[in-house]
C-alpha cells in the first residue's frame, strides 16, 4: 500500500515514536538520577530462572522491572543492559544455544533499532560484554542471585529511590501498553461473565479467561480470583474449584493482562439472574467507584481518595438497609462499621508490576509518607501527579471473621443483622479500574471503562 511504500522511503529514525520517546525520557532521568548520586553508569540485570528446592523445574521467570522498564523483554534471564551518559543502551541479550527449551527469540521490533545490541550465549559472557561499563562508580542493580565474578549488584539505595518515584509517572509509550492491557482483559472480564451466566466452576470461568485473554497461567499480570459466592468475600482467595456450585449466585473476577511487560488489573463482580438485591447493592456500589475515579486529580493526596471511599461507603450501607434507618453516616465511619465491610485499601500505583513500587515514598529522596492512622492496608499514600497509574478498587464483603468482631462491638446496634445474614452468601463486591492521572484539573482518563466500552 502506499501507506507501506511511504513508511519504507523514509530513514527510521525521523519516525515519529512513542518507544524512542519513551527511551530518551528514562536516559534523561537514569543520567539525572546517577549524578545526584555520584554514579557515571548504571547496569541492570534482568535476574535468573529460580528452581523448586532438590528439583531440575524452574518457577516461572520473573524479570527485575527495572530491566523491563528500559526494553520490551519478559523472558530473558542472564540478560543486561548498561546505561551511560550521552551513549545508547546497551542490551546484552542472553540467547543460549539449547536443544531442551526453546530458546529466548532473538529480539525484534523498533526497539532493536534503538539500542546496541549485544548477544551472549553463555551467562557468563555478561561480565566481558559489559567490561568497559564496569568501574567503582558504576550502579548495578539486581538481584542478588544475578550475580557473576566481577558483576554483583550494589543496588545503591539513594539511586533506587530516585528511579522508584520517577517510575509512578508513566511516559506515553507506556500508558499506550496499559491502554492496551486493559483492553487484553475487558472481553475476557465478558467472557468469563457468560460462563458464570452458563453455571461454571471457577476453574471453568478462569479457563474461559484465559481463552478470551490469549493468556496462559504462565503469563498473567497475577494469579487470577476467581470467587463465587461466599468465596468473593476472601479477598485474595487463592483456589480454583472445579466443582460446579449448586447454585451461583454471584462472581467476584479479579483478573488482569499484560502487554510488553506492563499490567491491568481489574475487578468485576456479577449478581445472577434473580438476585435484585445483590445487583442492586453493585449498582449503589459501581455508582461509588465512578464517583472515587473522578477524584483522581494532579494534587490530590491519594490518601483522601481512600478516606472519601470510607465517607462514600457509609451511604450505601444506609441505602441498602445493611445500616439501621436512622444511623448517621458519620457514625458508620467513625465507629468503623465500614471498616468491618471494607479492610483494604482504595488501590495502589500499577504498571510494571501490579502493586506497583514506591507508593509510600515522602520524595525522591525516600522516606515515608504515612497512612491514615487505623488504615494498615493502604498502599499508596502520595500526591498524584500527571501521568500517574492507579487503580480505584472499593469494595464491600460479608467475612464472617471481621462481621462476628463487629457483632460482638458496640457498634453492632448500628447494623441490620438480618440484612448482613440475606447478603453473606453472596461474600462481596469490589470494582476495580486502572486509571490515569490528568493535568490539572483535567477528568483523569479511566482506561478500563474504555476498554469494556470498546467491547460493545
Ligand atoms: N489483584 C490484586 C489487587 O487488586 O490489588
Ligand atoms: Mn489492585
Ligand atoms: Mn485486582
């Protein structure tokens, strides 16, 4: 096509391009970031295949994120990357050659063009290919395993804080790889829906995820929760069952995706057919969530988000007659009847990890900023900023272990027994969106309601 003909004619590099953007933006923070720390280079492993105890089986690879910020690689142990002022980044890509396992794809895409290249076949080959980087002030972070004679990650605290705080802020190259992880999961979020509709197992929903998803296990952003029923009130549950319930009533679906590395993470909870007053309690609910994400704001103190999710909690126990008529909303929060219903946190930064590092960083320089007194489990507490990715996650569960504490406090006369015993078991609702932070007073940009929006 002549769209094609053109993009040849033209040389590469005066492309315009998100990836080249997005290299330069890191260059220019890692070269802020090693002289404010007395540095002349950085190199970055990218970690190492760990094996089950007495066993020749690896866990899955689990790349150093900071590797994965530089380039698109997720499965690449033994591989580095070393990053100098005023120089490209050097990737040195580990390509054994092995008659057992596939081995890693020799690496192809614009970024190959970006960077110099370097292929070792053995990991050991690493320390040569980087010898001339490597000096008593070059950083090199990894992890401790990743070690080679002559090649020890120092991991320098100071350098790490700096690159942890930048990382909060993404560059548009990577808000185009979560727009585009969002949109891996949303008709996979459908997907598993129908087979809940249809009466499968949890096992038979995540497998009709991973299907929509073009995920396997091996790849997800996490380890899907898949709840149902009373299930959906634990709120990491962990297991799968292949039994079909007698009877489903409800689906709580935590499941995210990943593209080149970076993630989504995304909540929805379903009510089955004939269940008014549970779907009507997601409705109050995904009303309360919309409300959250648009109070992601340049300046906000993500720490009065979680706060407000409390204040916006007390409403919906009164609407839904989980309160007693008559009950201050005040009270519900003050007496932490809506900590009894919601004991986690509003959300967390995301990106190239799900709870994405530095969320309880004071500045750059370290530090911590507290949480709420009596809020242990929130796990960001920073101003936000533009280009920030958080996710908004309220939710409201029935646990027998934090409802039988309240039963028992003087707070239980706030609370309509009756009301808890007809909604236990369905266990819970939480909805999650991973959203982006605007400039100013700009509305933040909620990537997975666009995503299942492009579903219809
Ligand atoms: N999927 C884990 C979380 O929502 O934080
Ligand atoms: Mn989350
Ligand atoms: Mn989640």
């Amino acid at each position: 096509s002549q769209h094609r003909m053109r993009r040849m004619s033209r040389p590469p590099s005066l492309e315009p391009s998100l990836y080249r953007d997005h290299l330069a933006l890191l260059q220019q923070g890692a070269e802020a970031a090693l002289a404010a720390t007395g540095h002349e280079a950085l190199v970055i492993a990218s970690g190492i295949e760990k094996f089950a105890f007495l066993d020749d089986r690896p866990y899955g690879f689990q790349p150093n994120p900071h590797f994965k910020h530089w380039v698109p690689l997720n499965q690449h142990p033994h591989s580095w990357l070393a990053v100098r002022p005023g120089r490209k980044l050097r990737v040195v890509v580990h390509l054994p050659a092995d008659f057992w396992h596939v081995p890693p794809s020799p690496p192809t895409g614009e970024w190959v063009e970006a960077v110099e290249l370097v292929v070792i076949r053995e990991p050991d080959e690493a320390v040569a290919a980087l010898k001339d980087v490597l000096g008593p002030r070059t950083a090199v972070i990894g992890e401790a395993d990743a070690a080679l004679p002559g090649l020890v990650p120092t991991n320098p605290e100071a350098l790490l804080h700096r690159l942890h705080w930048a990382r909060a802020c993404k560059t548009p190259w990577e808000l185009a790889q979560m727009r585009a992880a969002s949109r891996r999961a949303a008709p996979a979020h459908l997907a598993a829906r129908d087979a809940f509709l249809a009466g499968a197992s949890e096992a038979e929903i995540h497998r009709a995820y991973l299907v929509a998803s073009h995920h396997t296990d091996r790849d997800l952003p996490y380890a899907n929760i898949v709840g149902l029923n009373e299930h959906a009130a634990v709120l990491h549950y962990q297991h799968q069952d292949e039994a079909r319930p007698l009877q489903s009533r409800s689906l709580l679906l935590d499941a995210g995706a990943q593209v080149n590395g970076y993630a989504s993470d995304i909540t929805r909870t379903w009510a089955a057919p004939g269940h008014a007053e549970f779907a009507g309690l997601i409705t109050l609910m995904d009303h309360e969530q919309q409300a959250l994400v648009a109070e992601v704001r340049e300046g906000r103190d993500y720490r009065d988000i979680h706060l407000s999710s409390h204040q916006r909690l007390a409403p919906v126990l009164l609407e839904s007659g989980l309160a007693r008529p008559g009950t201050s909303a005040e009270a519900l929060v003050a007496q932490q009847v809506t900590h009894a219903f919601y004991p986690h946190g509003i959300g967390h930064l995301l990106g190239l990890q799900v709870h994405d590092i530095g969320g309880h960083m004071a500045s750059e320089l370290g530090g911590t900023r507290e949480k709420p007194a009596g809020h242990p489990y929130l796990r960001l507490t920073r101003t936000l900023a533009p280009g920030m990715v958080v996710t908004i996650e309220p939710g409201l569960y029935f646990i027998p272990m934090l409802l039988d504490r309240l039963r028992t406090s003087p707070a239980a006369s706030l609370v309509d027994w009756a009301t808890v015993e007809r909604l236990t078991p369905y266990g819970g609702i939480r909805i999650e969106d991973d959203v982006v932070c605007g400039s100013g007073a700009e509305a933040p940009e909620n990537l997975t309601r666009e995503a299942f929006a492009a579903c219809a």
